[in-house]
C-alpha cells in the first residue's frame, strides 16, 4: 500500500538522521553538551543516561518495528474478510505488564543509587562557593577566601567545590551542562550541589546557564566557569581577595588614560563600527570587538597566563583573554538605538571621581574605594578581571562597556542598572533621562575606571 | 418516577437516584480537595511566621516591647463549633419534618416532632449565630493585631476560616431560601429530595469545620 | 456482518426543526450536540491564536541573536502559547467530544444539567477571551503557564498581565468543575438500560476517568490561585518571600493538579484513538477490561507523582526516590495501552482513513513521550533535562504527538455525525503527512536542542552553542505544521457544504453513536436502547439491532415522537456574563464587581426556580 511503504521509507530516513544527529553531538562542536560530562557528578548521570538512551532506544526500535510490521501485514486487501474477532488475552496482557516493569528494575535500582550517592554529604574539605541568584545576574562568594565576584567562577581541577544555592528575589537555576545536572536556587531556602572538576583537564572555561524561568531577561541570566589548575587557581584567588590593583598601577601612569581612535563620527548600528566609536584604554582587558577597526594593545593576560608567581600589587591568573573559545565570547549585537561619540579618551582617575560621585556607589561594591559600598549589583572590586558584562550578554571591552554605562537597560530588557546617559530614552521608566545624567565623556573616564580594576 | 406507557420512561436513571443527588456527592468530593489544599497550607505554614501575633504561643516584639498573647480562643470557639453542630441535628430534624409532612401528626410511634418551618428556622440561625461568632472572632483578632496581612499565620488563618465562613454563609442563604418556599407554598415530600441536598451540603460544611477546629485550634 | 439496520440514503435532512436555527438559538441552546460544537469551533479558533503564538516563538529562534519580538512579549508569547494550548484548546477539543459523544454513546437523550452544560461552554468562552485579549495590547500574562511564585507575585510581577492569567485561570476552572459534574452524573446515571459499566465505549471510559481528576484536581488549583489572587489584591503573604513563605507551596498545589492535569489531556485522546483504532482494523478492542484499568490506575497513580517536576529543587533524596519510582510505574499501565492498542490492529483488516493515520500516529509519536518520560523519571538523569528543551520535545510529543493526533483521529472520525458530511479523505492525506512530518521535524530536534545544553523559555540565544542548526529545524518543521494546519481548517470547512453525505455510519462502527442519523436528530434516540453488548452494531442481540433500526429513522421530529425536551434558556449565559464582570472588577473597579454578583445571584435565582422542562404528563 501507499502509505505504509512511503512511511518506511519515512522511518528509515528518520532513523537514519536521528542517528547522525546523535554522533554528531558527541563532537566539540557542541559546547554545552550534557553527552560528555567532565565531572564525576556529570558522569554519574551521564551512566544512567546511557542506560536510558540504551533501553529506550530498544524499547522504541521494537515498538515502531512491531507497529509498521502490524501495519503492513494487515492491511485491508482486496478480499475484504471479517477478521478474527479476538477480545483478548489474559496470558499475552500479563506478559507485557511484566515486561515494562522488568525494563523499569534495570532503570530504577542505578537510579536510587545515583541519587544517594549524589545527594551525599560533601566530602569534608571542599571548596565552598555561595550562590546567589539574582535578577538577572549571579553573585558567587568564597567565604574561605573572603572573595566576591559575579557571574564567573574559577574552580580548581580535581577539588571538590560545594555550591551552596540561595536566591535573593524570585526562583532560579544553576546549570553548568557539562560539569553536571542543575539544582533550582530558591528564595528562603537553601540547595547544594557538589562535584569534582576532572583533575586530568586543562585550563578550560564552562557556560553556565539560569535554567529556571525568571523573567524578562532570563535568557540573559548566564555565567562562566574557568576549571583551571590548582596553582593557577591559588594565584587568581590571591589577587581577587584584596583590593583592586587600580592604585598601583594608575600611579605609573600607564592604566590611566584612554587614547581615542581616529574618526569622529557617530557610531552606526551594529558590532562591526562599535569598536571605533569607542574610548579604548591603553591596556583593554584582552580581547577586541569583533570588527574593531582599531588594534588593542598587547594583552597583559597573555603574559599573566604563564604567571606561575603573582606578584604582590599585580594582577593574579586569568584565564587568558585571547584563549577564550568563540562559545565563552559573547556574540549579542547592541541595540541600533544606543550610540557612542567616537573620539572620547577616557581619564581612569577621573573616572574614579565620577563614578564615586555618581549613582553608581548606591549599588556597588569597589574592594579600595571607601565610597562604593553598594550591595545591590555586582561587585565590582576585579571588574576589569572578567571576561563579560551583563552576566554573559556582551564582551568586557570599552565599547560595550560604554554603551552598557549609557544605557544598560535597552541592552538587556528590564533591568536593574538604570539608563545613566545623558538623555538617554530609559525603556523601564519610559522617559528620559534629563537631571544627572552622565554625558559620554564622563562614561568614557568611568571605563577607564573600571576597566583598569584588574 | 412517573408510571409510563414507553418501556424506558422519561426520567429513567441507571442508578434509580436523582441525578442531583450524584451531583452533590460529586461536588463534595471536589470541596473535599479545596479544604484539604487550605487546611494543609496552614500546617505547612504553621511555626513559620517571621512575627506575631502567634496561634498557640506569645510572642514579643523585639522593637516595641509589646507582648502578644497566644491569640486562639478556644472556649470561644468551642461554643460556635457547640452551635454549629447542633445546627446539623436540627437540619436532620427538618428534613424529617419535610419527609413526613402528609403522616398525620400524633400518630403513635412516629411522632414528628416540631414542623419544617421551625427547624429551618433553626438550623438557620445557629449557622448564622456561628457566622456571628466568626465576625466576632475576626474583629477581636484584628483588635490584637491579626490581620490577613499581618504574617503567614494571619493569611492562612483568616483565609481557611474565611472560605468555611463564606460555605456557611452560602448554606445560611440557601436554607432562607427553602424557608420562603416553605412559606410560599410548603415543603413536602416532593422537595425532600431539594431539602436533603441542602442538609448533605450542610453537613458536609459542619464536618469540616469539625476537622478545622481539630487541627487548627486544639493541635499544637 | 451485522452494521447498520438502515443503510445510508443520499439526502441530508435537517437535525433540528425550522425556526430553531439562528444566532439566538444557539445562544440559547442546552442541547449537547450544539454545545458540543461551539466547544469545538471555539477551540479550533483558539488553535489558530496558540498556533500563531507558536510560530512566532519559532520565528524569533529560527537564529541566534534575534529580536523578531522584544524580550517582554516572547515571555507573554510562551506563556499564553501554554496556556492557551492547554487549558483553551485541548482541553475544550475534549470536551467538545465528551459533550458529543458521551449521550450519544451511553444511550441517553442529553446530559443530567443541559442547562449547567451551556453554562460550563459560556464560561469556557468568556474566560477564553478575558485571559487571550491581553495579548493583542501586549499586556498578556508572562509568569509561564506554571506561573510560579514569587516571580507572579505583585513584588516581581507589578503589571496587570498576571492578573490576567490569575482570574482567566479561575474562571477556566469554574468552567472544567461545572462540567466535570455533569459528565460524573450523565455516566453513573444515565446509562441506558443494559449498558453496564463493563459495556461502556472506551472513549466514554476514558471520559470517566478524567471528569474525576477534574474534580479532584482543580480545586488545588483553584485554591493555589487563591492564595496568589490574594497575595496580589488583599495583601496576604503566602507566596511573599520577605515574610518567610516558602516557593514550594505554589509549585506543590500546583503540580498536584499539574500532573493530573496531563491525563486529563492525553487520556480523552486515549478514548477516541481506542474507538478509532478497532473501527477500522474491523475488530472489537483488544483486552477491553485491561484498557479500563490501566486507565484507572494512570489516573490514580497519577494524583502520586507530582513531584517528578520538582526534582531540582532539593526536596532530598528520599523524596526522589519515592516520586521517580512512583512515576515509573505509572509507565507500566501506559505501556499496556500502546501494546493493547497495536493487538487491536494485528490479526485486523486495515484500512488507512485519515482517521486512523491520525490514531496510529498517536501509537507512533506517543511512544516517543513515553519513552522520554521514563527517561527523566530517573532523578539523576532528569537533572540534566528539566528546564531544557528536553523537556519541550518531551511533552510536545505526549501533548501533540498524543493528544492533538488523537483528536484529529476524533475530528475525522466524528466530523461525519455531527454535519453529516464526511471530510475529504484526499485534503486530510495531505494534512496528516504535512502534520506527521512537520511534527516530527519540529520536536525531534529539540531533544538535541536539550541535551546539548539549551535552556528552556529563553527569547534569544547566543551563536555558537551548537543550537542553531536544531532550532533552524524546529523552525522549519513549524512552518510545515503552519500548511498542513491550512489544509485541515479548509477540508473542515469546505465539508460543511461540500462534504460527500455520510449516513448513519459510514465507518461500519460497531458503536451506539453509529445507530443514530447524520446528523443526530435532537432527541439523540427515538427510543432509549436496551443495549447487551459492547459493541451492539457489530455483535449485538436481536434487541440491539431492533433499537438500532428504531432509531436510525430519520426526520422525525420530537414532537412527532412525544419526546420532552429542555426549555432553550440564556440564563446560564447571564450568569457566565456575571462571573467576567465580576472578575473584571477586581481589575477595573470595585462598581463591576458588585454588578457581577448581584448579575450572578439574580440570574442563578431565575435559573434554579425556572423549570427545565415542559411539565411531563
């Protein structure tokens, strides 16, 4: 008949693709694959997964089989007899209750092992991180190390790290795919979840996700993570615990000041001209705006990446700028609505004067300036360390950065950070802003500020 | 059922009862589930109140000084409970009345005792005497410094209370209603089956608050 | 072979008598049959919105880094496309065939409260509009079909949109609970003589089931939205983190109806595909009376294993444990169903209408879900894949690949008694393959989207995840479900007037319904049958048959055949009036909300002492 031979047809194509769609999977190409865990949590699940996909596929193979075979072999001819006409059998319908519920022992019995063995106690000794979720951004704490940073984490390969969850508005989710499954971060409650980075990896970085709907900017709710090796770690967290270095070095003059690139004119829509349109620092934190038609300094990340001894009032390991994959990069482009001057140079120390006297204080915390205490948005102490702005919504350049001081909030919709440009058209508020507004060369001095915060 | 030519009649029911009779049971199967829901927010809640005023417990305010007194009144409540459920005995007696309102009075044995009427009447205004209890109780606990608004207690308290005063208040409503029919034009027994509806609901109301004076009240 | 007693006559005559036709009569009607098919035109119409919505979603995700739509309205699209899919399409396309089919096939002349039923259909249709209209102002709910607290309380949520969402789902259930009560009683009570429990269509069966998860489902949510009504206009501090409420509240109550919630979904599916699938493999169900259990035990089971969809947030390990086993099981009598269901085939003889494409694509696709499902009852392994676009391909293949399948089985199957008039078999070719492979294209996919790391309910994604081929897909696969949609509503239509005539039961069903003429005449049956048989038009006794040909007499009148009819009335419509003007008040002003329940106690009144009948002699 027609239609059951164009559905095997139909069945083995599908099959067929189903099946290179699956070992394509398996390839790097696929940054957040849950396919190759690189944890012992993350292969914990990744056996009982295999067990799943195993049975289910059989189970699925047998069933669509039988059926296309029922299908076929008994089909409505040309003699057009009355079949059989058959209500039942106790002995068939009670060997195939059995059998569903023999398949389900192979699934049940690993998965109540699993689940003990991975909602134990944490081993004594591990690395403890607090999580905090916020709208739309996360805080991570290392209150061993007395260490504040947001959306990125570094962990040491081979330690066991605990992350204790806690929300300060709605419910979240902690999802580093490839490091293991996700835990919800919910509001007057506490979660844990603990694994061990490969010990075997080298330095590598993870995206990590918000995976529990939170609002307007939930798909902007993403973080890093850097598994790095333990002495590249100790050194990263020795540099993080103090002050930012931005003393130290704004003092040699270097860090300071903000050369402009040539042209004027105002920026248009798009990445391509970002970089133009934007004040760059002599020393940008490592990476350039894709089409950046200007040339970066040379990255002190690249040296720091071989730093194997921080010294004292220097910035410790990073993970290095440049060797960041095009996954861990992000690739949003900026609103056409939000532009920059072109040809501003920005001053760090009078970056830090304004910024000190601007709103920004009332919500930032800068481990070294006295006047920023705020505790409302991220800390900012090693803000020029991290590789994104926006909890993974655009690259930490002086472009973005920039615009995001201008007008964060048409960048990422709904948002706490207010539209701070001089008259600036703030999409929460729907007006715009007129008094106290910061014009674009008061913007440009604060990145240089905060970009210099290594 | 009407006598009928036809060999199925018009009002032929598999199960012999009234369909409004399984309806109710359905329905109360479903309040069942809503009291339930209520009743188990207010256990998970209890104890997590972040101030007081408390169920069962004082409490003082670390700001003001002001001791709040365990705020339950359960003789208070004793009594309304008392009340609501003599209210059901007098339900069952009117549906008695309404059931066997063609018996002649008098007759030896099945005496009835009072008429429909009265113990409507009756069943009436204990449930209303409950109601005043409850408006009693709400306006003292917000003199205290209850309110729905107050902490978790406040808002499961007053919403659990709340849903069964406002069952009541339904009941109180359509017992009227059976009055002034009765009035209109008497309940017999043709409405037996309108004023045994009433009583299930009615009862089914008295047996919850059973359970919440239980688990609310007297459970510490 | 014993079918019909009547064979099929090339006329059509007309269902109800002149003068009863008109926009009046239908808004006045309590017949089942009528109020069967405004369910279904409304709910097809509300397909189109949802279906709308959808492709929206899959137009802005069809790339990476797209702002077809603002983040603020992808977040109401999401939300409404659930709602709207579940609670305004799939659940009334059930009920307009529980309305249908229920009389039809237990014998009875109407429900138990014709009047009750168009008041459940009124409500139905105003609380549709009050919770869709938003969307056109782009002020539609946006907390997620699962609404979760605190992010919809007033604190995260200040705008109107929840409100929208909170009281459209309250008067939504008004409507399931109204009608979850008529259909208890019209089963229990109802049943023509001889048509034992045991005897009862599958799809009636499976109706059963449902109206009790209905009943005992929906008061959960009703009052978890209570609780969330309150917090949000009176103040009260159930889901106000800053007063120490806990967030699992909200996800409890509503789980315990959410998962219940699914059969009510897929289980009316489950029904029609087990009418469809012996009608045309010309043999009876295979194991009727393990059908019925399974059925029974899914939707038992199903009150015990909410929490599988909280298996993130910490609950311990022993309450995993409990619910990933619970849930496990529930596979057991599912899976029985799929095996009773291709034995119904084997040993059969075939035939291929769209009808029973649909209802094998049903076997099909929903043991895809099935097996999925079983894949995340495994807490570990489902750690991975909640929240991710797993989960999506995963219910999109129990919801459509079960429930939409089944109900166009249903359509195509029951389209011919309702109008009369058979569909095109050629049009619904077409449809079926179009939706079979847009589905799969669609959903398929976004296993992968899942398990390689995409969250799920985001507006735009970055490049370079490895997403963007499997959502492209999607998109695509979307797209192609756009046509065959197209291609149904047209076949739909056009066999209103163009139609080949059907008679009484063009499929050879073995089912009362199929006694009865095309379209069914108001008064359902001529004489109430005496049923001895499971399938009295296949198997049945002298008695069956002699019903059946009484009642497949056409053009006869009620008042030919001195049957009593229900009074037309529009009080239940004024009372479903009075619940939208109430509701509105709370948003609007207090005025409306006094208005709204004197409209609903003046007409209730009027309603209740009004009789439903002309005085039976």
């Amino acid at each position: 008949m027609r239609e059951t031979s164009r559905l095997r047809v139909l069945g083995t194509t599908g099959i067929a693709l189903a099946l290179a769609l699956f070992l394509g999977a398996c390839k790097q190409d696929y940054p957040n694959t849950t396919f190759v865990p690189h944890s012992e949590y993350g292969r914990e699940i990744d056996f009982l997964w295999d067990r799943l996909l195993l049975l289910g596929t059989i189970v699925f193979v047998l069933i669509e089989g039988a059926l296309i075979y029922v299908m076929i072999r008994y089909r409505r001819r040309e003699t057009d007899e009355r079949p059989p006409q058959t209500h039942g059998n106790v002995i068939i319908e009670v060997i195939w209750t059995l059998i569903p519920a023999f398949i389900l022992l192979f699934i049940a019995i690993p998965t109540v092992r699993t689940i003990f063995t991975t909602q134990a106690k944490v081993a004594a000794g591990a690395l403890q991180i607090e999580v905090i979720g916020h709208q739309w951004w996360w805080e991570f704490r290392y209150p061993e190390y007395g260490v504040t940073t947001a959306n990125e984490i570094y962990l040491p390969v081979g330690r066991t790290v605990n992350f204790k969850l806690n929300s300060n508005d709605v419910i979240h989710s902690f999802w580093i795919p490839q490091l293991g499954g996700k835990r919800d971060v919910v509001t007057n409650r506490t979660n844990y979840i603990w694994l061990t980075p490969d010990s075997t990896m080298q330095p590598s970085v993870w995206n990590g996700f918000c995976a529990e709907y939170c609002g307007a900017s939930h798909a902007k709710m993403k973080f890093r993570v850097f598994t790095v090796k333990p002495d590249q770690f100790a050194s990263w967290v020795e540099h993080q615990r103090g002050p930012a270095v931005f003393g130290a070095t704004a003092s040699t003059g270097a860090a300071g000041t903000a050369t402009t690139p040539a042209g004027g004119q105002p920026r248009e829509s798009g990445v391509t001209s970002a970089g133009g349109a934007a004040p760059a620092v002599p020393r940008p934190p490592g990476s350039t705006i894709p089409g950046a038609d200007t040339v970066a300094a040379p990255a002190p990340n690249a040296v720091l990446a071989g730093n194997r001894q921080p010294a004292a009032g220097s910035p410790g390991y990073i993970y290095p700028r440049e060797q960041l994959p095009e996954y861990a990069k992000p690739h949003t482009p900026i609103p056409g609505n939000v532009t920059f001057t072109k040809g501003l140079t920005g001053n760090a120390a009078r970056g830090q004067q304004v910024y000190s006297s601007a709103a920004c204080i009332g919500c930032h915390t800068i481990a070294g300036n006295p006047m920023s205490v705020g505790n409302v948005g991220p800390n900012l102490t090693h803000f020029g360390s991290r590789s994104t702005i926006g909890a993974g919504s655009f690259p930490n350049s002086p472009a973005y950065l920039a615009l995001w001081i201008k007008n964060a909030r048409a960048m990422k919709p709904d948002i706490l950070m207010p539209t701070l440009g001089k008259n600036e058209y703030d999409p929460v508020l729907k007006t715009r802003v007129t008094t106290g507004g910061l014009d674009d060369q008061q913007i440009a001095d604060i990145v240089a500020y905060l970009s210099s915060l290594k | 059922m009407s006598a009928s030519a036809q060999p199925v009649p018009h009002h032929y029911t598999s199960t012999g009862l009234d369909s409004r009779k399984i309806a109710i049971w359905a329905f109360i199967g479903s309040e069942c589930m809503l009291f339930i829901s209520l009743i188990s927010t207010y256990l998970i809640y209890k104890g997590r109140s972040l101030v007081g005023p408390f169920p069962h417990e004082v409490w003082t305010d670390p700001s003001t000084g002001h001791v709040f007194r365990p705020i339950l009144n359960i003789p208070v409540t004793s009594a309304s409970t008392f009340t609501l459920l003599m209210s059901s005995l007098f339900m069952v007696l009117a549906l008695a009345a309404v059931q066997n309102k063609e018996i002649p009075k008098h007759t030896r044995g099945d005496r009835i005792l009072g008429s429909s009427k009265l113990w409507l009447w009756a069943t009436a205004i204990a449930g209303a005497t409950f109601l005043g209890f409850q408006a009693f109780e709400f306006t003292s606990f917000v003199h205290e410094g209850l309110t729905i608004r107050r902490n978790l207690f406040g808002s499961s308290f007053f919403t659990l209370t709340g849903f069964h005063g406002a069952h009541v208040t339904a009941g109180v409503i359509w017992l009227l209603t059976l009055l002034s029919i009765d009035y209109r034009r008497g309940l017999g027994p043709k409405d037996a089956l309108n004023v045994d509806i009433a009583a299930l609901y009615w009862h089914f109301v008295d047996v919850v608050w059973i359970a919440i004076f239980t688990l609310v009240y007297l459970l510490r | 072979m014993a079918t019909t007693a009547a064979p099929a006559r090339p006329t059509i005559h007309p269902t109800y008598e002149p003068g009863k036709s008109g926009v009046w009569a239908w808004l006045t009607t309590v017949d089942h049959k009528r109020i069967g098919m405004l369910y279904l035109m409304t709910a097809l119409s509300f397909f189109v919105v949802g279906g709308i919505e959808a492709v929206i979603i899959r137009i802005q995700l069809q790339a990476p880094n797209q702002h077809v739509v603002s983040a603020e309205f992808y977040n109401q699209l999401f939300t409404m496309h659930g709602t709207t899919m579940i609670f305004l399409v799939i659940m009334p396309l059930s009920a307009a065939f529980f309305n249908f089919l229920i009389p039809l096939q237990i014998g009875a002349r109407d429900v138990a409260f014709p009047r009750l039923n168009a008041f459940s259909y009124w409500v139905y249709l105003f609380g549709g509009l009050f919770i869709t209209l938003p969307i056109f102002f782009q002020v539609a709910p946006n907390g997620g079909w699962f609404g979760y607290a605190p992010l919809t309380t007033r604190p995260y949520s200040p705008g109107i949109n929840i409100d929208f969402w909170v009281m459209g789902l309250q008067i939504l259930g008004i409507s399931s609970l109204a009608a979850a009560f008529n259909f208890i009683t019209t089963i229990i009570n109802l049943r023509a003589p001889g048509m034992t429990l045991m005897r009862m269509p599958m799809f009636t069966w499976m109706s059963f089931v449902v109206q009790f998860l209905l009943i005992l489902a929906f008061p959960v949510i009703t009052i978890a939205l209570v609780f969330l009504l309150f917090d949000r206009f009176f103040g009260t501090q159930f889901y106000e983190v800053a007063a120490g409420a806990d967030p699992l509240l909200w996800q409890h109550l509503f789980w315990i109806f959410g998962h219940p919630e699914v059969y009510i979904l897929v289980l009316p599916a489950f029904g029609l595909v087990s009418e469809v699938l012996p009608t045309y493999s010309r043999k009876p169900l295979f194991g009727y009376p393990v059908m019925v259990y399974s059925g029974i035990l899914i939707g038992v089971l199903g009150f015990g294993v909410w929490a599988h969809h909280m298996f993130a947030v910490g609950m311990g390990a022993i309450a995993d444990s409990f619910f990933a086993l619970a849930t496990m099981l529930i596979g057991i009598p599912t899976g029985v169903k799929i095996f009773n269901w291709m034995a119904t085939m084997a040993q059969g003889s075939i035939r291929f209408t769209t009808s029973m494409k649909f209802a094998i694509g049903l076997v099909a696709l929903f043991t895809i879900g099935g097996i999925s499902g079983v894949m995340h009852s495994s807490p570990p392994a489902d750690l991975q894949q909640t929240d991710s676009y797993f989960i999506v391909a995963h219910f999109h293949y129990v919801l459509f690949g079960g429930s939409i399948m089944g109900i166009f089985a249903g359509i195509y199957h029951y389209v011919p008694k309702m109008t009369g008039r058979l569909m095109d078999e050629k049009l619904g070719n077409w449809h079926f393959w179009l939706t079979f492979i847009g589905m799969n294209l669609t959903f398929f996919p976004m296993h992968f989207a899942g398990m390689l790391g995409m969250p799920r309910r985001i507006y735009t994604y970055d490049s370079g995840q490895g997403w963007d081929t499997f959502n492209l897909m999607s998109s695509i696969g979307s797209y192609i479900l756009v046509v065959a949609s197209v291609i149904f509503f047209h076949n739909f239509f056009r066999s209103r007037k163009r139609g080949e005539i059907a008679g009484p039961n063009p499929w050879h069903a073995g089912t009362l319904e199929w006694s009865l003429p095309s379209p069914v005449p108001e008064y359902n049956f001529a004489t109430v049958p005496t049923v001895t048989s499971r399938y009295p038009l296949w198997e049945g006794s002298e008695v069956d048959l002699e019903s059946a040909r009484i009642n497949s007499q056409e053009g006869k009148t009620a008042a030919d055949l001195g049957i009593i009819l229900p009074y037309p009335t529009i009080k239940p419509l004024i009372v479903a009036a009075g619940i939208i003007v109430m509701f509105t008040g709370l948003i609007t002003t207090k005025v409306l909300v006094f208005l709204g329940a004197a409209i609903i106690v003046g007409s209730l009144y009027s309603w209740l002492l009004s009789p439903l009948e002309p005085e039976h002699h």
